[in-house]
C-alpha cells in the first residue's frame, strides 16, 4: 500500500490541472459572472439612453471619432486634413498619452474638436476588476485632460468596446455617458488593413448620424490619414458635415425623427 498514496495524490493533481486548463481556456464572458462582462444587449442599453452606439437623423450629420492618442507623428497630420475640411471630430485620448503629449491635446481642444476619455492606460474591462481601478482609470485620465486643456470631458469610450453594468456605471458616476460605434462604420485602422479598404468600408456604409471608428495611434504604419484624404472630399460632396459626438447627440434631441 506504500505507492497508494502517491497515486491519490497524482489524480487530484490531474483532476486541479484539467480544472484549470478548462476555466483558462473559456472566453472572458463566461469564464466569469462579474457584471463587468456584457450581461445585457445592446437594445436595453440604447433604450436608457445609457450607451450611444450611433444617432440615427435625418440631418447629414457625421461624427469621426479617433482613439488611443495624442500620437506625435499622426494626431497633427489627422487634425491637419480635418481643418482642410472643416471638419469637427471627437477624440478619445488615453491619460497616459495626454501627460506625452500635452500639446497635441492642447490643439484638438483648440481647433473645436471634442477630447474624450478612452481611459488612462487602456485597459480592457473584459475581466472582473475592483471599483477603485475603474474610478482610477476614468480619474486619472480626468486630471490629464483637464492639466492639458482647461476642460472636463463627459464622454467614455472603454477600450475594445468591453463594457458591462459595472462600467457603464462607473463612468454615469464620474459624470461619463458611454460612446462606442456605429456597427457599420468599424475600419479596424488600426489592423492596418490596406487604405482602400478603410476607405470603402466608410463610404460604402455612410448614412446620417454614424459615429466612425478611426485610431490617431496605430502600431507601425498607419493607413488613416491617407484614408481620410479620400473619404473627408467623398463625404462633403455627398453634402454631410461633420461635427463632434456630443453636437452629434444634441441634434438628436432637438430634432425627433420625422422631422
Ligand atoms: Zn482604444
């Protein structure tokens, strides 16, 4: 009976790393029950009014969107091509990149553009994480912003789009309302998937009230601005004008559909 105890031991040992290899491998929605993970679709969100995915309107109202900057080389080339168009955009800047960058942050304030916070570190929330690294992520970015341009942004975009009650919450109590993107207007830039196709899929798709989804940081390469030159020209001559998240959503409520 001496090797009947190793045996046990070695079964239990089996069983703990099948266990282990079984939760490791589940998508992070149903690894855990934490309300951090989408529990909820889209509809009930967008019926409270509690996340904006896109306007719908009947004005030719865009809104360009570009996340994870201040970048040095791509946010003053982007912000170039929108003052040649006129055009407004809103920006969802990471904390981390705002105390980088100030200065870039500085100038989409200035030239009327919307700063937003994309938080500071970009962190997924596809995970459980505690309240305080939520309201540290959302804060931190705050004081950033607010140091580099006078101003309190009101809009949260999570990072990846993860969200869940927890951090729809989260950002309602730091005076956030939660923007992601029009579903049709995704142009994964920052997958660098070739111009042509950042610019089709934005033309191909454009209707009144999207909010587009572009990077100002792209790893290696990046294929927006290039991509911007074709679709900012395309998209004025079929007469839209492009204006920030929060005009974008102002208009919605001064103007109901049927209008
Ligand atoms: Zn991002």
């Amino acid at each position: 009976m001496k090797w009947a105890k190793p045996r046990v031991y070695t079964s239990i040992t089996l069983i703990v790393i099948v266990l282990l290899l079984i939760g490791s491998g589940l998508p992070p929605a149903a690894a855990s029950s934490s309300s951090f993970t989408p529990t909820r679709g889209r509809d009930y969100y967008e019926a409270r009014g509690d996340i904006v995915w896109e306007v719908p309107m009947t004005e030719k109202l865009i809104a360009l969107t570009f996340d994870d900057g201040p970048d040095p080389e791509e946010t003053p080339l982007i912000l170039d091509l929108l003052s040649q168009y006129q055009a407004k955009a809103t920006f969802f800047v990471l904390g981390k990149k705002v105390e980088q960058y100030p200065e870039l942050a500085a100038r989409e304030v200035l030239e009327g553009h919307e700063i937003a916070n994309h938080t500071y570190t970009h962190r997924y929330f596809n995970r459980p994480i505690t309240r305080e690294v939520l309201n540290s992520e959302i804060t931190r970015t705050d004081e950033a912003i607010l140091r580099a341009t006078g101003q309190k942004p009101v809009l949260f975009r999570p990072p990846g789009g993860y969200y869940g009650q927890a951090v729809v919450d989260g950002a309602k109590q730091a005076g956030y309302k939660t923007v992601l993107w029009s579903w049709h207007q995704d142009t994964e830039d920052w997958n660098r998937p070739g111009t042509e196709k950042i610019i089709r899929k934005v033309l191909t798709n454009a209707r009144n009230g999207d909010i587009i989804l572009f990077h100002d940081h792209v790893e290696g390469k990046s294929q927006t601005a290039a991509a911007l030159q074709k679709i900012l020209p395309e998209l004025s001559n079929r007469g839209y004008r492009f204006v920030t998240v929060s005009e974008l959503m102002r208009h919605k409520e001064s103007k109901p559909a049927g209008n």
